[in-house]
C-alpha cells in the first residue's frame, strides 16, 4: 500500500480512516505548538501547574509519535502487512524517509539551539528502527510495545546511574553528529526523546494502523481502551507515591540539597529523574517511566478514538478538514514553528497572542497551500527522495522463498 492517499483539492472529505487519522496528526501538531510555546510548567512564584503542564507538555509528543507509527502501518501495507520484495522496498522507502527528515531536524537544530528541542532526528530514528517490525501482526507489535515499556525505563535508570545527562533540551545539530558521535547516538536513544521508550509509542501505533480504522467499533474501542489505560496507571502512580511512600523515598534517595517541593513537582508534573527505584512509579510528562507510558499512550489511543468517531459525523468532517489538512502538513508546519520559536524574538513575551497567530497561520497556510499546490512543501520533498528510492529498490534483484512461492503462486 502506498502513501495514504492526499486530502482532494475540492476539499471533499476523505475516507474516515484517512480523515481521522490526518486529523489526529493535526491536534498532535497543535498541541505541540502550545507545549512548546507556554514552556514553563508550573507559573513563576506559584505551586500549581500550568494548563499546558496539566495537558498537553509531554502527551503531545506521545500522540505525534504514535501517529506515526499509524503512517508506517499504512506504508507497508494497511491491514495486509507486505512481504517478500515489497516489503524489502518499502524498508529501504521508510529508510530514506527518514535520513531526509533527520537532515531537515538536524538543519533546524542550528536555529532552535537551547530554546526548543527539535524532535524531527529523534523521530528519524524511530523510522529506522521501526523497519525491523514493519511485517508484524498487530499483536506481536502489542506484545513487543508492552515488554519494552517495562525494559526501556530500566534502561533510562541505569544509564542515569552511570551518569548519562544528554543534551538537557538543546537541539541536536550535524556539529553534535560529527565532533561527538557517540554522545550523539546516545543523545537519541537515552535523550530527551529515548528511544528506548518512544519505540513502545511507534509500536503501538503500527499496531493500531494493522486494524480497520474505518470501523466504528474498532474507534470506540480504542477511544475506551485508551481512557482506561490512562486513568488505570494515574491511579496506580497515585497509590503507589501518595500510599505506600514512594514521593518520600523520592525525597530521601534525592538527598537533604534538594527542596522536597522540586522533587514533588518533578513527581507530579515536571520532567525529572531520580536515582531510585521509586522513580519508575512517577507519572509526569517525559518521565519516560512505565506509568508514564502506559499513560501518556493511553491518552493518544483515546484522542485517536474520539477523532475517529467524531470524523464519522458530516459536521465533524467539515468542521475538522482544516484540521486533517494541517495534519498532512506537520513536518513543514512544525519545522517552520521551530524555526520561529527557536529564533525567540517573535512574540516571546506574548505566548498566548503566538499561539493563536501560529494556530491561525498554520491552519490557513496548510488549506491555501493544499488547494493552489497540493501536497506541503517539505512532504513534497521526501515524498520524492523516499518514493524514488523505494521504486528503484522494487527494480533490484532479490532473491529469497517468499519471491519464489509467490511467483510460483504458493501463496
């Protein structure tokens, strides 16, 4: 299966599985706009969080990544996972993909500097390791997702304890790629997104990219399945911090130089990490811990659900098309956000005045574009390298059983 197919310039709704699932990419776009431009979590001088701390920081990047888990299922055959040659081209497509977006990430990288962490070369990343499982059946992905959201954690834990600080929110750049490869590679696998968690998020998402997006019983599922997902592993971090001590084995493990009310902070909302055992039960976004997993997954799942459904609806459709439009857009969207946030000088006192101009301008720039040229500039571009690359891998000679039995039509 190639590409999902674009949203048509008449601006006619596509099949509710595509429409839901660009829709679903276009809230994640959105809701990464906002986490990135109200940054601070908790207001100056006050204990209580931020309404973007509270929602979207940390859920965002979940959402947009598992999103894209769905794309690679698409790419590699839907429901019908490919095999044989097909499947080796499409590897070697998905491949190129994602050196093109690294590059463009790592490009970027220079102008976001330490005012925005730019995901496009960790988002790389996870198309390259993706490839490995683009065959497998929705359950073995769930399975392979649950295992490493457990063994991932354990990973970021010990590497703390080993010292690993990463780059502490500064973008990566091609400078980080060749004067420190090492620190770089693992800056990608440990780093501000690891890997060794955000592939549970991409393995997920190509699990649900295997099932029948169409239908409405599936999108109910995934909208229930998802909140209770949520909801289980907040209550379980709440018990076990709030009920069997584990906020005070926190405060004690993080030593008498810390304020006790960083630690709870870092526990409940902020990004943190504590050398204990303790830490795997906190939940706040980017914890990368288990719960948080679980939770954070959960919510994308029952976002997808709901917009699933939602998109069944004739009102819903035409009220959320400009959404899905900007979906299909995210990589030149983001990008250019990037490059405004990262400069800091546009508005950056005036968040909530940015927000709304950047929502404004992305859902205006993305229908414009979408009926006078069609596909967004920069999806244009890989699109192409990736699409080329994939075409000429279909040309090469491969030679193994799944060809042989298929050409003998043993299949």
């Amino acid at each position: 299966m190639a590409d999902a197919p674009a949203m048509p310039l008449s601006g006619t709704p596509l099949k509710d599985r595509f429409l839901g699932v660009d829709v679903a990419r276009g809230v994640a776009l959105l809701s990464m706009l906002a986490a990135n431009i109200f940054v601070v979590v908790y207001d100056d001088g006050a204990d209580t969080p931020t309404l973007a701390g509270m929602t979207v920081t940390g859920r965002s990047a979940t959402m947009f990544v598992t999103v894209a888990g769905i794309s690679l299922a698409f790419l590699t055959g839907g429901r019908h996972p490919m095999d044989g040659r097909s499947r080796r081209a499409a590897a070697v497509g998905i491949a190129v993909r994602a050196l093109a977006i690294g590059a463009i990430g790592l490009a970027v990288g220079y102008v976001a500097g330490s005012n925005l962490n730019v995901i496009l070369p960790y988002y790389a990343l996870f198309f390259l390791l993706a490839i490995p499982f683009v065959d497998l059946r929705p359950r073995t992905l769930a399975i392979i997702a649950g295992g490493l959201a457990v063994i991932g954690p354990l990973i970021l834990l010990w590497a703390s304890y080993l010292g690993f600080e990463g780059t502490d929110g500064r973008s990566v750049t091609f400078t980080d790629a060749v004067t420190n490869p090492t620190g770089f590679v693992l800056e990608l696998f440990l780093g501000s997104y690891p890997a060794v968690v955000y592939m549970v998020y991409v393995l997920a998402g190509m699990a649900i990219g295997r099932l029948d997006l169409s239908s409405t019983v599936v999108a109910t599922r995934l909208m229930v399945g998802g909140l209770v997902m949520a909801v289980v592993a907040w209550v379980v971090s709440s018990v076990i911090l709030f009920k069997l001590g584990g906020l005070q084995q926190l405060i004690d493990a993080a030593g008498p130089e810390t304020d006790p009310k960083t630690i709870t902070n870092d526990t409940l909302w902020d990004a943190g990490r504590v050398d204990s055992w303790w830490w795997l039960a906190i939940r706040s976004h980017h914890a990368a811990t288990p719960i948080d997993a679980v939770h954070s997954l959960g919510c994308a799942i029952a976002v997808l659900g709901i917009v699933l459904l939602v998109t069944k609806l004739p009102i819903g459709r035409h009220l959320l098309w400009p959404v899905g439009v900007a979906g299909a857009m995210t990589l030149t969207i983001y990008s250019t956000h990037a490059l405004v946030q990262g400069s800091g000088w546009l508005l950056d006192d005036h968040p909530i005045v940015l927000y709304v101009l950047s929502v404004a301008g992305a859902l205006v720039f993305a229908v414009l574009w979408r009926h006078f040229f069609g596909q967004g500039p920069l999806e244009r571009v890989v699109s192409l390298v990736s699409g080329r690359a994939r075409r000429a891998a279909m040309g090469w000679r491969w030679t193994d059983r799944s060809d042989s039995n298929t050409r003998a039509g043993g299949r």
